[in-house]
C-alpha cells in the first residue's frame, strides 16, 4: 500500500469510527477511544454484545426446556405456557427448528399422557404446535373419561359392600345372641339293689366298694 492510498484508507477509517462512536452511549465512547481503527471498535463491541446475547438468549430457553405439566393441569394451560416460552426464546434469537419443538413439547407432559408420548414416538407424526393441541386435547378427554369410570366402579363396589354389611348386621339382630349348649346331666332314677337306696346303681354303690376294700385288705393280711 502506498502513502495515498494509506491516507485514502486512513481518512476513511477515521470517518467509520466518527459514525460508530456517535451511535455508541458515552460509556462505551470512553471505552473505545483508544483503539486505532474502526474495525477495532467493532470487534470489541461485537464480543461484549455477542455474549450478553448469548447469555440472553440461555435465560431464554431455559425456563421452555425445564417446563413440565404438573399432575391435574388442564392441558390446553400447559400448552398455552409452552408457546409463550416459545416466542420468548425466539425473540431473544433463539432457533429451534419444528420437530425439536414437538419433541420438548410432548416431552413436557405429564406421566398420565406416557400412551401418548409412546405413540408420538412409535408412529413417528409430524405435527404443528396448533396440531399437536388439538390432539393432545382429545387424549385428555379420554383420560378423564376413564378415570370418571374407575371412580364411579369404585364407589359402586364400595356400596355394595356396605350393604352387604349392613344385612349381616340386621340378620344377627333378628337372630339374636347365640346361646351356648349347656349339657345336662340326667339324673339317675330307681333303687340300689344291694343298698335299697335311690340315686345309683349297684356298681357304684358305696357299700360295694367299701366291700371291695376290706376284702383287698382282709387277703393282705392273710398273706
């Protein structure tokens, strides 16, 4: 480069850096009035904004990749959510493309939509957010159909068994209290034959068997 081109080039950079340093704040003035050329100025400035809109875009997209449906929220809230954080992201530069969309979006749901999520991913669907709504609605439907049923099957088998206890109750009213068999002891009728006495038998005649006893003793003794 020769000295007129030099002084071409020069004037022109001084021009460039006048322009930039009109449209930066004072504190940026400051900062950059030292550096020599205008290309300078704008790398420097590139690398302070560049950041900041990187870090902006992350604040961005993080609360869209931790949002998650809470159990009982009606889906039709959740998603209105998720597209909110959606345009906030994209406003702050963020690029998502369609189908990685769709997939967080369905990722978000709750556990009660895993038959959901399992057929998103098996059958591979391409959906649009508007789409995915609509379809995600109708599986709402039928989950909280399913649900009224097992409650009602519940409640049903409950009465059931409340009325079951109920007519044993009446039923041990009607019955009353169980008596206990007490066995009775038959008294004996007639006469001893050997004693003359009523109330027992020959074989338990207490003179038998007093009999019996000194006979035993009157044999001891005899031998």
């Amino acid at each position: 480069m020769c000295r007129d081109e030099y002084e071409q080039w020069k004037t022109s950079d001084d021009m460039a850096k006048c322009y930039i340093m009109a449209t930066i704040s004072d504190v940026l003035q400051q900062q950059h009035e030292g550096m020599e050329s205008a290309a300078d100025i704008m790398m420097s400035l590139e690398e302070m904004f560049a950041m900041k809109s990187r870090t902006t875009k992350r604040e961005a997209v993080t609360p869209f990749m931790n949002l998650r449906m809470k159990p009982g929220q009606a889906v039709k809230d959740h998603m209105m959510k998720v597209i909110a954080h959606l345009n906030i992201a994209e406003l702050h530069g963020a690029e998502i493309d369609g189908e990685t969309k769709i997939d967080m979006v369905v990722n978000s749901l709750s556990d009660s939509f895993d038959q959901f999520k399992l057929d998103y991913t098996l059958n591979k669907k391409e959906y649009t957010l508007q789409g995915l709504m609509q379809d995600v609605q109708s599986a709402e439907k039928i989950l909280v159909k399913g649900k009224g049923q097992e409650i009602h099957m519940v409640g049903k088998v409950a009465t059931v068994k409340a009325r079951q206890k109920v007519k044993k109750q009446q039923k041990k009213k009607q019955l009353g209290p169980i008596k206990k068999e007490t066995k009775k002891v038959t008294k004996i009728k007639g006469k001893c034959f050997l004693c003359g006495e009523k109330g027992h038998w020959k074989r338990n005649c207490p003179k038998s068997q007093n009999k019996k006893e000194e006979g035993v003793s009157r044999k001891e003794k005899a031998e």
